[in-house]
C-alpha cells in the first residue's frame, strides 16, 4: 500500500476522484493545519479513512500531512496502514464532516460552531 502513498498527487487529481460530499470535506480538512499533536494528526486520520476509504483515502492523508514541519513520508505511510487496519472498527468523529456526507452541510460553517 505504501507505494501510492508516496507519489506526489495534485489537489486536482484527488479533486477528480472525489464525490461532491467528499470535496466539501476536503474543502473543511484544507483549512486544519497537520502540525497539530500526534494524537490528532492521527484521529483525523482515522476521519479521513471514513469520508475517502483506503486508497483515496492515503492520498487525501498524504497530502493534508505534507505540509506539516514534522512531516516524514515513510512514517506517514506506515501510519495510514495502520490506520486502515484499525479505523473499520471505529466511527467518524468529526462531527461537521458526518453532517456533510449525510447531506446536512448547510448547518453552518464549522469554525463559527465551534466554540473553543
């Protein structure tokens, strides 16, 4: 699996991938920074796996992980296998993205809900 994940993709083949759901969630996800701590980075990583799946999902991982100044290709790698083995037994947590994909986006924006 490690092997995709390590190719440079551009927002717009991902984009071209994606249902119209999954690019309001992308849109959301653009604007979290991935240099945020380890136990986060990784819970978002589970949200991830649960709007994109697998493989989409590892790019989608990729890409928003990227930018980060702890960013290490391999080890995000290794992460998003993990995270696939685990997260079929969890549940998206994020709250604004399970309205989206559920077709409730218009209940706000998510950072005027949330409140701190």
């Amino acid at each position: 699996r490690n092997a995709p994940l390590l190719d440079n993709v551009s927002e717009e083949s991902l984009r071209q991938e994606m249902t119209d759901k999954q690019q309001k969630v992308f849109d959301d996800l653009k604007t979290q920074s991935s240099d945020c701590p380890r136990e986060q980075w990784f819970s978002v990583g589970i949200d991830i796996f649960h709007v994109f799946g697998a493989d989409l999902g590892g790019k989608v991982f990729l890409y928003w992980s990227k930018p980060g100044k702890t960013f290490q290709p391999q080890s995000c790698a290794n992460t998003w296998d993990y995270i696939c083995e685990i997260a079929p037994d969890s549940e998206l947590w994020d709250s604004h993205w399970a309205d989206i994909m559920r077709g409730r986006s218009d209940l706000g924006a998510r950072r005027g809900m949330l409140t701190g």
